[in-house]
C-alpha cells in the first residue's frame, strides 16, 4: 500500500443510525479504549468464528519470554474501527472480525488468556513491547514501520476506493486532485494520498483536501454524507462498508497493490516472533486459520505461509 497513484465481504444488517453516528475521536489510547461505539466502530449481526477448540501447543507456548507470559495474559493492542478485520459487536464493548478471532486463537495456542485493548491506529506500534505484548490491526508491512517493530505476514490485501452511489462527483481514480478525500489516520492510504497531493501541487493542479480521521467509520460516513469525494482504504474494508451501507456506497476501480497485512512485535525480540510465526503457521497448517477467513468472507486474502518481515517493495 505504498502506491502514488491512487486507485467481499458478506452483507450485514446494519442500521443507518450506527453507521452515521459521528464520534469525538480521541488522540490517546485512554479515549477509546474499552469504550463504546460512539468512538465509530460499527455494531454486527455477525457472532464471531469460535476458536474454543484451539488448544495450548507447549512447544510453542515454551518459546515466548517471560516478559510475556509472566502475567498469563497476552495483550494486544488493536483499533476496531477496521471492519471486517476488527470492530466492536453489538454491545459496544467486544472486539470481533477475523484478526481478533486469529488473536484468541494465537492466546489459545499460547496457553494465555487474550486481551484485547482498543486504541487509536497510530498509537498501537509505539506501545508494542510495553504496553502491548502485539499490535494486531491489519498492519501493513512497509519498511519505514519495519524500523520500529518486527513483522509475521498472515494476510493479504490491496487497496481500494469508495464513492457515492452512481458516482455523482464524477470523480476519476487516477486523477484526485482537486476532491476531498478521507482517510484513516496513520495507515498506508494516508501516506500514499499526501504524496498523491504533493504531486497535484508540484503539477500546478488543485490541491487534494485530506480529511484524516482517527476511525475509518468516519471516514465511511463521510463520503456517505457527501463531506468528503471519496474515501481510501483496504479492500476488505471497502467490500464491508459498501454491503452495509445498503448500496449508498460503491467500488470505483479494481482493488490494486495488494501487500501482506501482519502481526507487530517489540524490534528484536527473537523469542517471540518465531512463537507467533510458528503459532501462525500451526493455525494455517491445521484449517483453523481458513475457517476463520471464510467464515468473514475475506479468504481471497488467505497465505499459506506465515513468514518474518517479507521483503515488501
């Protein structure tokens, strides 16, 4: 996701009323974590994949530090505002979609029980290693975050564009410049539409007016309200709101530069990047991993192997 060039999931039963409520999104970890949908995370009809049945592997489980283990928890930090990867259920409070269904299947291999703390997207790497055991929020790999902390690949997914329905703006996908375009903070779609503007500038064209916000719900309900041209996001992300927005939405263009999602861990620590990539690979190589894909209508983004920071371009 790292284009200049700016280019399904399962329909759920999702009221209007959810969807276009705007939140006050918060700048630290402490505003949204464990909070309620009002921070724009989307409410579900959907239960989540059961993972009950994935049992400790103590040889796995052997290879995590004691930094990790010694309060018999694994912390993952996350931001559910990421349909169909992450997102809160209908109470408000749980985290669901298929990586928080990985991340208690990965607890369960583990031996230790899973929690999952909601955060601002941008706050999540800072915190791995401290705050965070892993950062599990449909990362994508790119080697500036790749300074920071280590990577194990377990997805794939490309990019793609949202519009109004008929696309009433007439907006062209390989031209932006000029639109209002929304965005999440913090993700690769930011980064590659501020580059997008910088061009617009350098061409003597008019500016793109970037509407970053900290959850991708509002984002969504932006271009659904009409405050923003267009929104910017992974494809996965893009298939889910369209199907819950009951055709207010659709795809402009073909989903492109599809790159691994992966799972952040602290820089340097060995011991528990070959567990989580060994635990990765058990859950593709045993079918949990693929039930869990399927079961989100998202296993056109399945690997059949969990590898250690992947080159990526």
């Amino acid at each position: 996701m790292q284009s200049t060039k700016l280019k399904s999931m399962m329909a759920m039963a999702l009221s209007s009323a959810m969807l276009f409520a705007t939140a006050a999104c918060g700048t630290s970890d402490k505003a949204d974590a464990g909070t309620d949908s009002a921070k724009g995370s989307d409410a579900a009809t959907i239960t989540s994949y059961d993972v009950s049945s994935v049992k400790k592997d103590d040889a796995i489980a052997a290879l995590l530090p004691e930094s990790v283990t010694k309060d018999g928890k694994l912390t993952i930090g996350t931001n559910p505002s990421y349909a169909p990867a992450e997102f809160l259920d209908a109470d408000g409070k749980t985290q669901i979609g298929y990586d928080m269904d990985l991340a208690r299947a990965l607890g369960n291999i583990f031996g230790l029980d899973t929690e999952i703390v909601s955060s601002n997207f941008d706050t999540i790497i800072p915190a791995i290693g401290t705050k965070y055991d892993l950062g599990i929020a449909a990362f994508t790999i790119t080697k500036e975050r790749m300074q920071s902390v280590d990577f194990v690949s377990y997805f794939t997914a490309g990019m793609g564009y949202a519009v109004a329905k008929g696309n009433p703006k007439n907006v062209n996908p390989d031209d932006l410049c000029g639109l209002n375009v929304a965005v999440e903070t913090g993700t690769v779609e930011e980064d590659a539409i501020n580059e997008t503007a910088k061009q617009c500038k350098a061409d003597g064209k008019k500016d793109i007016t970037i509407q970053s916000s900290k959850q991708q719900t509002d984002a969504t309900t932006a271009v659904v309200t009409g405050k923003a041209d267009v929104f910017f996001a992974d494809s996965p992300v893009v298939g889910y709101a369209i199907a819950q927005t009951e055709g207010q939405l659709e795809q402009l263009g073909k989903d492109f530069d599809s790159v691994p999602n992966a799972i952040a861990i602290k820089k340097g620590d060995s011991q528990t990047t070959d567990a989580v990539q060994k635990a990765m690979q058990k859950l593709m190589d045993d079918g949990t991993y693929g039930k869990i894909l399927q079961h989100w209508g998202v296993e056109s983004g399945a690997l059949d192997k969990a590898e250690i920071n992947p080159s990526v371009d």
